[in-house]
C-alpha cells in the first residue's frame, strides 16, 4: 500500500459525501480544493505540489472540523431541550 493509494482512497472517499456537503455549504469550496490538488499531486507527485495539496488538505480539514464542530454543538443543545420536554411530558402525567 503506497502513499499513492491513500491519496486515491481519500479522493474516492471525499467524492462519494462531497455534494452533500456542497448543497449544505455551497460557498465552501475548501474540499473541492483539496480533491483537485491531490489529484494534481498524483499527476506530478512534486515538492510543490506537495505543498499545495498539504495547503488545501488543511483548508479542507479546518472544513470539517468546523462542521463536526456545529453538529455536536446542535446535538449537545438538542439533547438538552429533548431532556427539557421530556421532564415536561413527565410532569404533566403526574397531575
């Protein structure tokens, strides 16, 4: 398994989510970035195109993790108010 491969394994993987993310983001275009830089990278696998898919990978990670980020905030807080109504519900059954 060469460094090639995961390069091409990470592409295939982004591709297959990409236009979900896309059509929730569609002004971020760091993944979309990212995907052409690696594939520049597995045409000419350069110290310059190294740095250029390492620049945009990161781009593409704070992406994510941005993402990651809100959705667990919005799960925290959705469990929080699902605890909030079901303490309700409780409450009414008991008068």
């Amino acid at each position: 398994w060469t460094k090639k491969d995961s390069v091409k394994l990470a592409i295939f993987s982004v591709e297959q989510v990409l236009k979900y993310y896309e059509k929730k983001y569609p002004n971020d275009d760091r993944p979309r970035k990212a995907i052409e830089a690696a594939k520049k990278w597995l045409e000419n696998p350069s110290k310059k195109s190294r740095a250029y898919v390492a620049a945009y990978a990161a781009a593409a990670a704070a992406a994510a993790a941005d993402v990651a980020y809100a959705a667990a905030a919005r799960r925290k807080m959705m469990d929080k108010i699902k605890k909030y109504f079901m303490k309700l519900v409780k409450n009414l059954k008991r008068v």
